[in-house]
C-alpha cells in the first residue's frame, strides 16, 4: 500500500521555517514614514501623524504575533534608542514648568509612540527598507507632478521665495519635498558605490536610468536650496568617512576644489545674495536664530517647555509679515525650549546615532545607508526643522535605518567567534543583508 503523501504547498513547510514577506513589511513602514508629511488639505492637522503610527503599531504587533513560526530577527535595542528616551523623558519633564503644557505633553508622548510603533521595522532587512524607500521616492515624485499639472493651487507652493514655481506635490511644503528626493537620490549614489544598485533598484539598467533621471527632476523641481547642498555636503562626508578608497580620494578632491572655489570668489558671492530678498539673511533664517536665542538667554533656567516654540505667547518677536513656526535650526529650537540640559540631551544623541553607524559599517562593511540619512539631518537640521519636535519624515527615516542596520550588525558581530560556515549563513539569511561584497567575509 503507498505512503499517504502530503498536499503540495504542505510538503514545502516540511523542515522549513515559514518564510515571511519582508518587502510587504518595509513598503508598510516607509509609507508611514512618507505620509508624516503629506498635505493634510484641511483636516485636522495631526492627521498623517496618527496614520503612521498606526500603521507601524499594526505592523509592528503581527511580526511581534509571527516572530515564534517566521524566520523573524528579533528586536534588538542601541545606544540611540537609549539616548532618545532619555531626551523624551526630560521633554516630557518639562511640562512641570512649560508656558504651554499641553502642546509640551502632547508632543513628548508623539515622540513616544513613533518609536514604539516603529520596533517592528527593525526586523525588516535594510535592503528591503531602502528598496521600499527609493520606490517610495520615484511614486512620490511622479504623483506630485502629476498633481501640479492637473491641481496647481495644490502641487505649487504658494508664495515661493525664489521668484520662479516650486513643486510640493503631495507634500506639505516644497522644502520638505526637494529634501526626500535629493535624500532617496543620495542612497541611490550610495547603492551604486557599494556595488549593490541592482538590489535597491532594479535588475534592468534601463529601467534604473529611468528611476535616476525621476529622481532628479524631483529633486531639482522644489527649488530647495540649502537642502539641496545639505544633501550634497553629507553624501561626501558620508563617502569620506566610510566609503572605499578610491571614492574617498575622488570626494575630498571634488570638495577642496569646490571650496577653494568658493573661497575665492565668496566677495561676489555675498555681493549676490544681497541683491536676492532675503538672500543674505538665507530667507530670513538669520533674524529668527538672532530673536530666538536672546528670547532664549531671557528666559528661566530650564528654558520655556518643550514644543512651545510657536506658542502665540511668543509672536510678538518676529516680524508682523512673517512668523516662522519653527526656530529654521533644530538646536536653537531645543535651546530655546529645554536650555542646556535638553540641547546636551540633543548632541549626545546625535553623537550617539553616528557612532551607531560607524559600528554597523564596521560590520556590515558598506556605507550605512542610515550614517548618510543621519548626516543629512543633522546637517538639515543647521537650518530647518529636522530633530526633535514635530516628526519629521527625514527624522525617522534615519532612525528607523539605522536600528534595522545595527540589528543586521549585531547579528553579525554574535557570529564572529563561530565557524566560517556560521557566519556565511548569517549573512545571507533574513538576519543580515544580501550584500554583493559577502565575500569580504568569507575570503
């Protein structure tokens, strides 16, 4: 008598762990990311905030379901992680003496629940993450085109500053639009030099020419000036710092060329911008530091409360024309609301988050996608809104990269003292990346 024999879909799972759709996960979670900022278009303004993060939290709690049947990683926490709860904690603390103490809770228990709800991403492979996040890009910017052709009241900015139309598409403002392009175009630079662009792209040359050259046009269309050299800028010290030899040659020669440039004819530069409205002051940005700080040095010692910066308590300040809601620098800003102690919370974090990329790219032997997205916000943050605060999609991006980056490096790093075999399995299995330089490892 024969064997009885299993159904065929059954007979797959015999011996096997179930696989599970990473790449289902990542779009979920880079989509929350995206939507922070899309343009609420009169509704209740915390509207995509409460999206994401539900979102997130639902993603987050069926991987933490599926984790005992799945090839899950599991979540491993870093020294950011600990470094920004403490920040949310003294934010939080704040309230006891905030002149707003409900926009302080309100925005202290928002950071909270963005980082909860985005645990589960770091499960996700980072290839998968930054795959979903240069589709993410090329959608994005496509729709918004699309939406300024057919809807320009919406896709335009109003009032632009630069004299000429700047494209804001789905998003909230063209700033924050020229930002992700030109961020998702810097990561596919980084995929090419790390010699992994037909992972993150495509596998067709053709079909990634077209990505680039949307990416582009979606990067230049915003008109977003200083973001735009903020991205250039950490692309090539994210290049300087971890990248191979020979691109890092080729970086810092680009760089002192393009500032012995600038040096040389900076007189004429500067004689240019005063003849822009608002030119030598970057927009106004100047002014608004110089009346946030003295506001700031005038204030109790442990600073206003956090997220109070655009209390109405405070329009009295700036000009009649215009009232940034803002203080356009993450560091004045938290100066300004925490004092000291908060602006020390701050740095350290921010210190914390690059050594987390030097020890995954230690591991992991690339450049760490995150380590560029946490250069770009910092350095955007030198002049907009970018940490702490309201979330921001840039924010979260390289907080979310750079957890699922270091959990692929400790995973790593646990495998070291193991057989050869061991740490091979490793690299390719759901816990680490699928690198086309694995075989630096296994040499």
């Amino acid at each position: 008598m024969a064997e009885p024999t299993l159904p065929a879909h059954r007979r797959k799972r015999v011996g096997q762990v179930r696989t599970w759709h990473s790449a289902r996960y990542a779009g979920l979670f880079i989509f929350a990311l995206v939507s922070l900022e899309f343009q609420t278009l009169g509704l209740f303004s915390r509207t995509w905030t409460i999206v994401a993060i539900v979102l997130a939290a639902a993603a987050t709690v069926i991987l933490a379901l599926s984790a005992r049947h799945r090839s899950i990683p599991p979540i491993r926490l870093n020294g950011a992680d600990f470094a920004f709860l403490l920040f949310s904690a003294f934010a939080a603390l704040s309230v006891t003496w905030s002149v707003s103490p409900a926009s302080s809770a309100t925005q202290a228990a928002v950071g909270l629940f963005m980082w909860i709800s985005f645990l589960g991403a770091r499960r996700v492979p980072s290839l998968e993450l930054v795959r979903a996040l240069v589709i993410a890009g090329v959608v994005v910017a496509v729709v918004s085109f699309a939406v300024a052709v057919f809807f320009p009241s919406v896709g335009l900015q109003p009032n632009p500053s630069a004299g000429v139309p700047e494209l804001r598409g789905i998003l909230e403002h063209q700033l924050r639009l020229g930002l992700l392009e030109a961020s998702v175009l810097a990561i596919v630079i980084v995929a090419y030099l790390n010699g992994q662009q037909f992972e993150v792209l495509t596998s067709s040359r053709n079909k990634n020419r077209v990505i680039i050259v949307i990416l582009i046009l979606g990067s230049i269309a915003p008109v977003a000036r200083l973001y735009s050299v903020t991205v250039v800028l950490a692309l090539a010290i994210a290049v300087v710092l971890w990248g191979a030899r020979r691109w890092r040659s080729l970086f810092i020669f680009v760089f002192v060329a393009v500032a012995s440039t600038l040096a040389f004819f900076w007189q004429d530069l500067i004689d240019r911008l005063d003849t822009i409205d608002g030119g030598a002051t970057l927009s106004g940005r100047t002014n608004t530091w110089e009346r946030a700080i003295r506001l700031a040095e005038a204030s109790p010692s442990e600073g206003y409360g956090y997220s109070t910066f655009d209390s109405p308590l405070f329009d009295g300040i700036f000009t009649t024309t215009y009232r940034p809601q803002h203080a356009h620098n993450s560091f004045i800003q938290t100066y300004f609301e925490l004092e000291w102690p908060g602006l020390l919370l701050l740095v350290t974090m921010v210190l914390i988050m690059v050594r987390v990329c030097v020890k995954s790219h230690q591991a992991l032997n690339r450049i760490p996608y995150s380590g560029l997205l946490v250069l770009i916000v910092i350095m955007a943050s030198l002049t907009g809104h970018s940490l702490a605060g309201t979330p921001t999609t840039a924010m979260w991006l390289a907080f979310v990269l750079l957890a699922a980056e270091a959990n692929e490096a400790a995973a790593l790093r646990r495998g070291v003292s193991h057989s050869r075999y061991d740490r091979r399995r490793s690299l390719h299995s759901d816990h680490g990346p699928r690198v086309n330089g694995a075989s630096r490892f296994t040499a």
